[in-house]
C-alpha cells in the first residue's frame, strides 16, 4: 500500500529535509503541497490546508508551518479523516498538542509528534549505554548561528515561535530519549533581545534522577556550530556530538553516520499508519514550557538580521 502524502508548508526545512526524505522513503508518495508563499513546479499547490483538503483525497498531511496555528490546521486535517505528522514543535503549547491527540483517537487516525534529532544515528546507541550506567552530571551545548539557519524568519521572534529553544528543543529531545531517569526543570536565565518577544539565549538547570543537568542554548554562535551532549557516569562519559550523529565514550570516537533523520520519521509515519498507532511525546515540550514558567528574564541588546 502506497500512502499518498500532502504537504503543508513550503519553507527552508521542508525543502531541505521533507521532500527529498519522502522521495527515499518507500511506500510514501508526495501528492500535492499546501504553502501561502509557494508551490511545487510538478504538483498540484493550494494556499492553504482547507483548499487542498477539498480537494485532494491523500490519506495523509504533513504540516511544515509554524507552530503559531498549527493546531487549527491539524484540527482540520484531523476532522477530515486524514493521518498528520507534525513538524517539531509539534504545537505552540503543551496542551493544544494534548487536545490534537484526544481528537485523533477519537477519529481513529494516527498522529505523530515528531523529533528528528531523537533519530539521529548514534542516539539508540547512547540510550543503550546509558541505561545501566549511574547518572553523575550532564551538559548540555547548543550553540549555533540563527542568521544562517533561519534567515528572514520573523516568526520564531515571535510569541509561541520558542526562540532559542526552537533548536534547543532538538537537544532536550535527545535528552529524553537517552538518560534513563525523566528531567525536571528546576531554574532558568532567558535572554531576550531588546525588540524581540523570543529569547536569543537561555540557561536552563535541571535534575535526572538526582543528577544536576546544565544545558546552555544560544543563537549567536558563528564559525563552527555545537550541537553537544556530554553525560558523566560512575563508569565513564559519554559525548553526543554533531546534534547526535557521532559517539565518543572516554574521548574515543565509537562511530559517526551520515544524516538520515527525516527519512527515518517517514519510515516512523508509515509504520504508525498501518499499525492504526499514534506517537505523540510532549516531554521535550513540556521541559521548554517548564523553563519559561520559572526563568528569570534578562534584556539584551536588540538583534537584527
């Protein structure tokens, strides 16, 4: 059975990492795109959800857009009897994302909040090594320039847009997935520019199982990127590097692959589709939300791009 797909937003990360993810994962086929500022030169294109869902019968939709909104398009998608995959974050809050899965089961679709770091290639090692392995201190770096990876894009500024945390979030995915114990926020230090209503910096302190977890995030790193995770344990550390395509242990590089996130969500999607299964995991979310309720809040200089 071939699922036909619909796309919902036609942006950088759709064009980067969705289309050609679905055109390697078989079973799927993309069958049409909905985007307010763009179209596919070989597909039908709508403005917007509501047009492409009366007109096209694909069985499932992929929603790209901000998460400003995302709920109503998935609500719609949903109430049209079709399958949604969101992009993360998977909604603007914790509890709209909540809602979508109560009405998806109701309408016995599948709904799948996604976090593509969770499948990069050396996270299901890390999770393996650490599950036995006494927890003594985690860091966590995430540090890397907005500029470059989200030019002209006003909407991450804004309320519900997450700031800072938007890639943030991808390291605290990893986080939960890989330590064998939940986290808790237990402070935070945001950093707001001055004409921004998102945080360009954050300090978030947290605990894992007794365990003291720093994580510091922020957008104004240039030259090279970090995307790290460092977990100290009774029995040695543990370095996710490279948003979590590489492993060290001790110092040791144990291995390194190349990116196959997306298509491994499509792999994930299909499979949730056929199974009549959902996967909707709000921890990540949940942590951001927690951070924003205790942070202290700090103005910085204003940022322009």
């Amino acid at each position: 059975m071939t699922i036909r797909l619909a796309l919902v937003g036609l942006g950088k990360i759709a064009r980067d990492q969705h289309l050609p993810a679905i055109e390697q994962t078989e079973g799927v086929r993309l069958t049409a795109i909905a985007s307010r500022h763009a179209g596919h030169p070989d597909l039908p294109s709508y403005p917007e959800i509501d047009a492409l869902l009366a007109a096209e019968e694909a069985e499932a939709i992929t929603l790209c857009t901000p998460p400003q909104g995302r709920h109503a398009q998935a609500r719609a998608a949903i109430a049209a009897g079709r399958h949604v995959m969101l992009e993360k974050p998977p909604g603007a809050t914790v509890t709209e994302v909540q809602d979508l899965a109560r009405q998806a089961k109701a309408a016995g679709v599948t709904l799948f909040a996604t976090w593509h770091s969770r499948e990069a290639a050396a996270v299901d090692a890390a999770r393996d090594w650490l599950a036995t392995r006494p927890i003594r201190h985690v860091r966590i770096t995430w540090k890397e320039d907005v500029r470059h990876w989200h030019p002209g894009q006003e909407w991450i500024w804004q309320a519900g847009g997450l700031g800072v945390f938007d890639p943030g979030i991808n390291a605290l995915s990893i986080a939960t997935a890989i330590l064998p114990a939940p986290l808790f926020v237990t402070a935070a230090e945001l950093s707001f520019p001055s004409n921004r209503a998102a945080p360009i910096a954050a300090r978030v302190a947290m605990e894992c199982g007794g365990a003291p977890v720093e994580a510091e995030f922020d957008w104004r790193q240039t030259g090279p990127q970090t995307w790290d995770i460092e977990v100290e344990t009774e029995n040695g550390t543990l370095r996710l590097s490279h948003g979590g395509s590489r492993l060290h242990l001790d110092g040791v590089e144990q291995m390194a692959a190349p990116d196959r996130e997306y298509a491994r969500l499509y792999a994930r999607f299909a499979d949730l589709i056929r199974a009549g299964q959902s996967d909707v995991d709000l921890a990540p979310l949940q942590l951001v939300a927690d951070a924003f309720l205790l942070a202290n809040r700090h103005q910085v200089e204003a940022f322009e791009e």
